[in-house]
C-alpha cells in the first residue's frame, strides 16, 4: 500500500507567554492601566470586577472573560464591595481567527474552566515565583520544570481559544457532557492529589481552610466537596487523620515522648494531641503504644 501523509493545518497557535496570574483581590484593589503589543485576557473565577478596554467600561461577573487586542488600553478595578478572583494570561498570537476575540465579553463552559485551571496548574510546575503578583514583568523558568509543562501550557490555551470561536461561531458544543465529566474527574483526582501531596509536605505545621485554598488555588467549597467525594471527609479532619498516622509511627519508632511529638506535628498541646488522637483512633497515645508493645511482645 502507498500510504499519503496529511500536514496538519495550525490555525492558532501561541508563539509567546508574557504572564501567567491567578489573582485574589480585596474589594478595594485598582490597577491603573496599560497597554502594550500583545494581547491578553481577564476572566472572572469569583466575585466581579469593573474593566476599562479602549475607553469603553464593562462590569464583568463570574465565569465571563474579556479579550484585549495588542496595544489597547486596560485596566481593572474591584468594585469596593466583592474581593474577586481572576485569572490574567497575555500572551502573543499572529492568528488572523485572533479578530474574533476583539472587543468581546464572553461566558466560557465547564470545559474552558477547567483548561484555564489546568494552564494555572502547568505554570505552578513550569515557572518559578508567584501567580499572585501583578506587577510580574516576566516569567523565570523552574530549575526543574514538569516535563513538557510548557508544551502543555502552550496546547491548553490554543484549545480554549479554539473552543471559544467554534462554540460562539458555528455552536459546536465545547465537550459533550461524557467527555465534560470524564475531564473533571481526572482533574479532580490531580487537584486531590496535589493537596494531599501539600498536606503531606506541611504536616508539622497547623494549617487552616485559608491556606489550604490559598495554596492550592482552589474554593472552599469546592475544596470541602472535593475531598468528601475522595475520601470521605472534610479537608481539616483529613490532615488531622495524616498527622495522627505520622504521630503513630514516630511512637513505634520510639525516639520521642508524647509531647516532643505533639510539638513536631503542630499540636497546641498535649491534651489536645491526646484528644484528636482517641478520637480518631479509639485510644489515648499511651493506651496505642501499650497496644503496639504488646503485640510485640506477643505476636498473632
């Protein structure tokens, strides 16, 4: 057989990234304004933000994004009542199907939701520094990135581009519903595991609800119907039970006392160790080390 090959045809592609942000703001933040050659987008995970593009104000709520062409003025401010958050992604594009997105308001789906996580998540692995910096002018590559991050980084945004225009275009359904909650489940199994993994590296430390979603850039509900769904309790009894489990095996190694090692695992005190410890155990850490001994001394 005389096979033929076919080339691929790129009809958007992304030559650069200039930045990459996740943003929590007060209620009270402003950004003066800017413009520069390259375009870049705004979209709204929570709360709302009131945006300048061209001299033309837009309000824009959650799950809505807005697109500014290359050297078009911007800027953004809260509103004075909603601490939003927003992701902010510049970048630059040559792509004659780019006019689409000039002067646009739009509402992404499901799926363009969780590509932006995923392009947030990519950048956490690829480049150093923080997300969270607005006055960020330039993106250093991690020592050790993931591999392929950038390639994932670059492929992630042409899909959300491409999604918008054939959605919004010739209403092509961005994923039907199977592949949508295929999508989701994988992304909520890496989401979990990344903030087990984080639970993990901070166990000697005391953590809040905050931090955890702070870190992990993730809401408080979600986080809480995340890891229901995965392990069938909240976040913070969760770590409680990671530490007790790590409290466990520091008393079968037998090198510190009771308190040394409630002090270790970020406990208040060792009444409260002792506490959190029966309750997820069944026995106080004297009674389980009694245990263990015996066991030991005796075995099944």
């Amino acid at each position: 057989m005389n096979y033929k090959s076919v080339k691929l045809q790129d009809t958007i592609t992304i030559q650069n990234i200039y930045s990459i942000h996740y943003f929590e703001y007060m209620c009270d933040f402003s950004f003066p304004g800017e413009s520069h050659d390259f375009w870049e987008f705004l979209c709204v995970d929570k709360g709302e933000v009131n945006v300048l593009a061209d001299k033309k104000p837009h309000v824009l709520k959650k799950g809505e994004i807005i697109f500014h062409k290359p050297n078009e003025f911007h800027n953004v401010n809260s509103n004075g009542l909603i601490a939003p958050n927003l992701v902010v992604i510049s970048f630059s594009c040559a792509s004659p199907s780019m006019s689409f997105f000039e002067e646009k308001v739009l509402q992404i789906s499901e799926s363009e939701r969780l590509l932006l996580a995923q392009i947030i998540q990519e950048a956490k692995h690829v480049f150093d520094g923080r997300l969270d910096d607005p006055y960020q002018e330039e993106l250093i590559k991690a020592k050790q990135p993931a591999f392929a991050g950038e390639q994932l980084i670059r492929l992630y945004l042409e899909q959300l581009l491409i999604q918008l225009i054939r959605r919004y275009t010739i209403g092509i359904p961005s994923q039907n519903t199977l592949l949508v909650k295929s999508i989701k489940q994988k992304a909520d199994g890496e989401l979990f595991e990344q903030i087990q993994k984080y639970m993990e590296t901070h166990i000697r430390e005391t953590l809040t609800i905050e931090q955890i979603c702070k870190n992990n850039s993730i809401g408080r509900s979600q986080l809480q119907k995340l890891f229901r769904s995965k392990s069938g309790y909240g976040a913070i009894e969760y770590f409680s039970r990671l530490k007790v489990d790590l409290a466990k095996q520091m008393i079968r190694e037998n090198h510190y006392n009771f308190t040394q090692i409630a002090d270790a695992l970020g406990f208040s005190s060792i009444h409260y160790f002792s506490r959190q410890f029966k309750q997820i155990t069944g026995m106080t850490p004297s009674e389980y080390a009694s245990s263990i001994k015996a066991l030991s001394d005796h075995p099944v």
